[in-house]
C-alpha cells in the first residue's frame, strides 16, 4: 500500500497547501482519505476522481470534507458527459445531518454512514473504524491489505481504542494539532502521539493535521521525545506503508 499526502494543514491551508486529504492506493484500488479545502486540485496532480474506489470521511468538520462541495459537481458533470457510470461512494458518519446533507447532488454522490465496529472491503483492502474522541462524531480507522496496515487517528484525544487498533501497525498517521502549553479537548498534543506509537509499537509513526497558525517543529519535538524516529509528513509526497 502507498499512502499519499495531497494535504496535511488544519484548521484552513496556507498559501500553496491543502486542508487534510489522503491517497490510499493499493493495486488498482485508490481510495481518498478525507477531502480537505484543496483536496480536488491536489487529487488531479496524481489521479482522478474517476479513478476512486470510495471516498472515506473521519468527521463532517470543513478541513475535512469542504472539498467534497465541489468533488461532487465534477462527478456529477462527469455522469452527465457518460464518462462515469455510477455514483461516487462516500462513507461517513451519520451525523451531524446537516453537514451530511451537505454531500448529496444529483446522485452523483452516494452517502453510506459507517460506526465504530463497523468493517468494510474495498478492493482488497479492509477497513475497521472504531471511535474517536472529538466534539462531534468522529472516526479512526485501520486499513489493511498486501499484507500491511495502516492506521489512522483522524481527529481525537488519545484513547484506548485507538490504542488497541494503533498496536503493531506498519504505520501509524496521526494527528499531533496541538502542543503541551495549547492542550484542548478534541485533538492529541505530541507528546500524547510519541508516548501512543511508542506502547502501540507501531513501524513508522507520520505526524499530520498541523496548525497553519504555529511552528510545526515544537509540534514534532514533543513526539520525538518518545518517538524520535517520527516524520513531518510532507505534501504531495508518498509514502510506502
């Protein structure tokens, strides 16, 4: 599996970067991990929304799913020209409904809630959600297939289930938004990340969801305490999980 980074800043980008958005690719499957402000722009530099198996959205909040508002206006364009035949599958959670409500145009977009517990096969790859800890709904999932495993935290407070999914992961992707001094309820503080990849004894540990507004090097100097050999993920680059 390949994992590439088309965004990686929240809570909106910075001149020349993207909110949150991930490319998982394994084989001929291709499934996009959130869809951030820029996401679209970021997707055609690599692939095509043709190309997608599925959309997968941890939460409804905008640096993860404003680009989905457009996302579905190519797809649907796409529909109307014949060059797509069937609707663009997006799992996400339920609520909150309004912001899901959001996603549907012309049924160029089919919206299937997924829950913690819940398992999916995508072309070979099998996906496992479990609950985060957020101010709304929210996911972290593990993705599985050729052999590796991936996790990712989408946005959350450190928790034991994340815990238990995180354990002996090749990689692990997640969040490290805020530091010791700026903690808040919601979102991981480094220091949280390096201790969890640490117990988890995962493979490779990849540090994303940065704030635009602080200095990522005290973000990921925090992790490195516990988890020295952690990576600042890079944008439009990838990563072999």
């Amino acid at each position: 599996m390949k994992l590439t980074v088309l965004g990686r800043y929240s809570p909106y980008p910075p001149p020349g970067g993207a909110c949150v958005s991930y490319l998982l690719t394994a084989g001929e499957t291709q499934i996009l991990v959130e869809c951030g402000s820029g996401a679209v722009s970021r997707l055609q530099e690599v692939s095509h929304w043709n190309n997608l198996s599925a959309v997968i959205l941890s939460h409804l909040h905008g640096d993860h799913m404003s680009d989905m508002l457009v996302l579905k206006y190519a797809v649907y364009l796409d529909m109307l020209s014949g060059k797509r035949q069937e609707p663009l599958i997006v799992y996400c959670p339920a609520e909150p409904a309004a912001e899901r409500s959001l996603l549907d145009y012309k049924g160029a977009v089919k919206v299937v809630p997924v829950g913690s517990g819940d398992v999916l096969e995508i072309g070979g790859v099998t996906v496992r959600f479990v609950a985060a800890v957020h101010s709304i709904p929210a996911l972290s999932m593990s993705f599985e297939g050729k052999g590796k495993r991936l996790v990712y935290s989408g946005d959350t407070e450190p928790n034991p289930a994340l815990r238990r999914l995180a354990e002996g992961a090749d990689m692990l992707l997640c969040e490290a938004t805020l530091t010791e001094d700026r903690r808040a309820p919601g979102h991981c503080v480094g220091s949280d990340v390096g201790r969890l990849a640490m117990e988890a004894r995962v493979g490779r540990l990849l540090i994303t969801h940065l704030e635009t507004r602080f200095p990522v090097r005290r973000n990921m100097c925090e992790v490195q305490e516990s988890f020295p050999a952690a990576i600042e993920v890079q944008e439009k680059t990838s990563y072999e999980v």
